[in-house]
C-alpha cells in the first residue's frame, strides 16, 4: 500500500468515525425531546425499543442495504496488524471519552446534571435548565456512541444489520453501569471488565451460559447492590468504619 493511498484511507477513517458521530448526534436531537420525557427503566426500555426500530428499517428499507451487508475499505496500513490498530483506536477513545467524562463532573454542567439525577424537579424550581441540559448530554453522548460504531464498523470491514444491531450490545452497556456504579467514573470501567472476565475468560468454552450469567447479574444487582459494586464497597467500608 502506498503513503499516498494509506493516507487516503486513513483520512476517510477519520471522516467516517466523524460523520458518524455527527449523524447519531442529528438523530438524537430529532427524539430527544419526547425519549427525554421519560425516567428511569423507562427511558432505557424506549431506547432499546428505538434501537430494535432502527435495526428493522436497516434491515427492511433496501436503500440501507442491512440485509445484503456494506463493505468497508481496508484502512489498516500494512505494517500494522488490524487487531493491533483497532485496539489502540478503541483504546485511545476510552481515554478521552474517559478524560472529557473527568472534566465534565467538575463542570457547570456535571454540576447541574448532579443535581438534576438527584432530584429533578427540585432542580428545575431552583432555576436548573433541565430540559436544555438533558438534550445537551443526550445528543453529547449519541455523538460519541457514533463514532465509536463507526470505528466499530470499520474493525469488522463487513457488516449487515444482525452484526451491528444487537440486543446483547446495548444490554451490556446498561449492565456495565449498573455492575459498577451508576453516577461514578470507574464504576462502568469496573462493570465492563468484570462481565467481560467472567463471560470470556471464566466462561470462554460455556457460550450457552453467556445469558444465563448476564440474567443472575442483574438479579443480583437488583437485591443486593442496586448502587453498583463501587456504592457496595462504599456502604462497607462505612460500616466498618462506624465499628471501628
């Protein structure tokens, strides 16, 4: 592969995971008005259930071709392996989605979408735009899920509507959080790496059982951390401290 070319490519990489991120970021600002009136596991269930639609009209609607496939360019130059290349991508963008997550606590707005997740209409009495600070972060994080999808697409180099829509991908996403701690920085980092080691590595040869686990999981977590591991550990250490 030539510089010339390479470069092509990895410049319409870049472009793509943009373009991405900037069309998820167009359609959540279309729903996120109604989607936003909603709480809790409710709002979770209306996403899934706007993932599902999205993936039959993919599948369905011929002019997406999700059913025949969509071929992507090979963007990985030749003296890197693809796997090594779609790690350090992926792992460059945990690092700064990690960053800007850091940053954002601490801002004007983490501040208000603190207080907005611990009481709402409190917030909103007190003078809180709440309705403009969730579009704000809803669109926010459509932006950045589309650019990791995009990358995600490219990785596979083909892929159809049954490899991108998955029910399993956005289950684990909510279990990540909730495993680790909703409201906190590690805590979905924690979530993920745990499921992820108990799935692939503690159950690696026991495919079957992936769902089954994931299913006690979140039974567990229902019962007894609903705060996730890190609010566990807290309300441990609290109790020993006292005792102490």
């Amino acid at each position: 592969m030539s510089r010339v070319r390479a470069a092509t490519l990895l410049t319409g990489f870049v472009l793509g995971t943009l373009l991405g991120g900037l069309v998820s970021a167009g359609f959540a600002a279309l729903i996120a008005y109604p989607v936003l009136r909603l709480r809790g596991i409710y709002f979770a269930i209306a996403l899934l259930g706007v993932s599902q639609v999205l993936g039959e009209l993919s599948q369905n609607v011929d002019a997406f071709q999700g059913a025949l496939g969509l071929n992507l360019p090979d963007v990985v130059p030749d003296a890197i392996r693809p796997e090594v290349f779609f790690y350090y991508c992926f792992l460059a963008i945990a690092l700064a989605i990690f960053a800007f997550s850091a940053w954002l606590r601490d801002s004007r707005l983490g501040y208000a979408l603190a207080s907005i997740r611990e009481d709402e209409d409190t917030a909103r009495m007190l003078g809180v735009p709440t309705e403009r600070f969730k579009v704000i972060t809803f669109v926010l994080s459509a932006a950045l899920t589309g650019a990791i999808g995009a990358v995600y697409a490219y990785s596979l180099g083909y892929f159809t509507s049954g490899s991108v829509f998955r029910v399993d991908f956005s289950l684990n996403m909510i279990l990540h959080a909730l495993l680790g701690g909703i409201g906190t920085l590690t805590g979905p980092v924690i979530g993920a790496a745990l499921l992820v080691f108990v799935t692939n590595v503690l159950l690696g040869q026991m495919l079957d059982l992936h769902l089954l686990v994931t299913g006690v999981l979140v039974i567990a977590l229902v019962l007894l951390a609903p705060t996730g591991l890190l609010g566990l550990a807290q309300r441990v250490r609290e109790r020993w401290g006292g005792r102490r």
